[in-house]
C-alpha cells in the first residue's frame, strides 16, 4: 500500500486531536454531572458527605500512623514475597 507521508501523518495528527478532544469531552460531561450533583444537594446530605470525608481521613491517618510499611529493609520483589511467606509459615 502505498501513502505519501505527509498524508499519513495528517491522518493520524488528526485522530489524534479528535482523540484528545473526545477525552477532554468526557471528562467536562463526568465534571458536570458531579459538580451539578453535589450543588443540588440538602443540608443533611451535606452533613453526610462531610462525616464520610472526615471518618475517611481518620481511618487513612491511623492506617498510616499505626501500620508502617514493613517491607523497606528489603531491596528485590523477591526478598519481600519471602519475608511475607516466611512470617505467614512461621506461626508461634
């Protein structure tokens, strides 16, 4: 098949803006849908969002906090699915 270049890389260049765009599209129509959503919301529910918002925070701050990452100290893949074997295996 033969193409001249510069028509193929038209071709492309344009399906690759029409792409963009399409996504840039999809994503001001999810913005939208939430944005509009979260507007129209009553003072209850507002409260509602709130407490999830804060409960969440909570939660990730005492997982954070309580249960470090305990898997540093080692360097491959390899050395920590042993270690996680080896301290599942080990039962006392």
């Amino acid at each position: 098949m033969y193409c001249f270049y510069s028509y193929c890389y038209y071709t492309v260049l344009v399906k690759i803006i029409t792409w963009f765009l399409l996504m840039v599209n999809i994503f001001k129509s999810i913005y939208n849908f939430y944005y509009e959503g979260f507007k129209n919301l009553t003072s209850i529910s507002r409260k509602l969002w709130l407490l999830i918002i804060i409960k969440t925070a909570i939660i990730m701050t005492v997982l954070i906090l309580f249960f470090p990452d305990m898997l540093w100290k080692y360097n491959t893949d390899e050395e920590k699915a042993d270690a996680v074997s080896n301290s599942l295996l080990n039962i006392k």
